[in-house]
C-alpha cells in the first residue's frame, strides 16, 4: 500500500498582490492595498488621499513638534545664568577630595549650574563635572562636591559653570 501523495499546490493555491488586504481606514472592512475606504465607505468612489500627501502631513506635523519642544525648552532655561565660580578650598575626604565651590547666578531666574572642574597644572587633563544646588538670581552660594576622578592628592582646581 503506497502513501497519499499531497499536491502543494492544491493545499496551498498561488496568492496574487489583488489578495493581499488591510482593513478601511474607516470601518475596517477588507479593502486591496492601493485602496483606502471601502466601497460602502466611498460609494461615489472618489479618489483616496495620496501617499506622499499623508507622509507629508506627518511630516510637517512631526516638524511642529519639534520646533515647539525646542521652544518650550527654551523658555524652560531663560534667564538662568550666566556663572560665577571659584574653587575656594580642597581637602581629602573618604578616599577622594572635597572641593568647596563658590557659585554665583548672575542670571534673572532661578537655576542650577553644571560645573567642570579640571586639575589646574594639567591642560586639558582629567576633568569632572557636577551639578550645584538651585541658585536663586543675583545669589551666591558655596557647596562642597566630592571628587574621586582624582585621587586624594589635594592640589589647585579650576571650575567653570555654565547653565545646562
């Protein structure tokens, strides 16, 4: 007794692109892929919206978001700085260096400064950055960040502070 034979392409009969659907943009009745709506969607049939209108939509729309994100961010930082800072004392601290820095907001709005401070002997050297604390407008304040970028040796630093 010999075994069935299957025929593949009676299993599987050949697809054509006309078979290939999505669903209508507005009921999501099976509609052929260059088609939109549906025939009960659109029965004047009128032409759909074209491809390159509807990418350029989003696009433009994409394009205004960005602007106005980077407007709001903009505004968001207005006014903060510019800084004054000097390092204004170095000691060894948990096997690291505490460094007391001096910050001044000489800007019209509240803020935090982001600070670099590299070895001063060293041009262009080992730097580290931190963040100082809220500083209100035309205020000073000294805080002490720890360093472990490096060692413990305690030697001069320059700082520079600039808004974020």
């Amino acid at each position: 007794m010999t075994a069935p034979t299957s025929h593949p392409a009676a299993d599987h009969p050949q697809r054509t692109p006309a078979d290939h659907t999505h669903g209508c943009a507005r009921c999501g009745a099976p509609v052929p892929l260059d088609v939109g709506l549906c025939e009960r969607c659109n029965p004047l049939g009128l032409r759909d919206s074209a491809s390159s209108q509807v990418h350029g939509t989003v696009f433009l729309g994409v394009g205004f978001a960005i602007v106005a994100l980077a407007l709001l961010a903009r505004l968001a930082v207005a006014g903060i700085g510019p800084f004054e800072a000097v390092v204004v004392g170095v000691h060894q601290q948990d096997g690291g260096l505490a460094v007391s820095i001096r910050v001044t907001n000489e800007g019209t709005s509240t803020g935090s400064a982001s600070c670099r401070i590299t070895d001063a002997a060293v041009s262009g050297g080992q730097r580290d950055f931190i963040q100082s604390p809220r500083i209100e407008p035309k205020a000073t304040i000294t805080f002490d960040a720890k360093l472990t970028t490096f060692g413990t040796e305690v030697r001069p630093f320059a700082v520079e502070c600039f808004a974020p």
